[in-house]
C-alpha cells in the first residue's frame, strides 16, 4: 500500500509545477495558484505516510523522479517545451534510476 500512495504522491507532485505554469500563462491565476498549493501539501502528505514503510531515501528519489519524468512529459506535449534526444536520455536515466530502487528495495 505504501507504494500506491507514493505514486499518489508523485502525480500530486506533477500538480503544483502545472498549476505555477497555468498561473503564469493566462486566466484564472489565483485559482491555478491554489490548485499548486493544494497540490503540494498533498504531494507532502502521500510521501510522508509512504515514507512510513519505504525507506527515506528510496520514497524521495522515487518521488521526485517521476515528478520529473512526468512533469517533463507534460511540458513537452501541453506547453511546446524543447525534446531532444540528449533531454530523452536523461529522462531514461531517471526512470532506469527509480526502477533500479524499486528492484533494491
């Protein structure tokens, strides 16, 4: 169950950057503003009580990993963000990096 709300904490992780990005393109600013914080706190709130159960170390890479992963993603396809081959790799490396802590644990 740990791992789940890890993952639940990654896509809230995923959240607060799109909200910040969505506040400064246009409309609605207050509300993508809070849409952020609300996304933070409950980003902060599934990494800690997965942290309970999966090492420290392990939750927060793999958090953050696919926090980058996705938000890079996300950045690609919604807002024209650069793609390159050299910006794909890392994105593989990052993803090989939270599989390998996934596979250790």
């Amino acid at each position: 169950m740990a791992w789940i709300y890890l993952l639940i904490a990654a896509v809230f992780e995923v959240g607060w950057p799109f909200g910040l990005k969505m506040a400064a393109l246009g409309q609605y600013k207050v509300w993508w503003i809070i849409f952020a914080i609300i996304a933070m706190l409950l980003s902060g709130v599934f990494l800690f009580i997965a942290q309970k159960t999966i090492p420290v170390g392990t939750a927060y890479a793999v958090w953050t990993g696919i926090g980058a992963s996705c938000t890079f993603l996300l950045g690609v396809i919604l807002f024209n963000d650069a793609f390159s081959l050299t910006r794909a790799l890392g994105i593989i490396l990052i993803i090989s990096g939270v599989v390998c802590l996934k596979i250790g644990h």
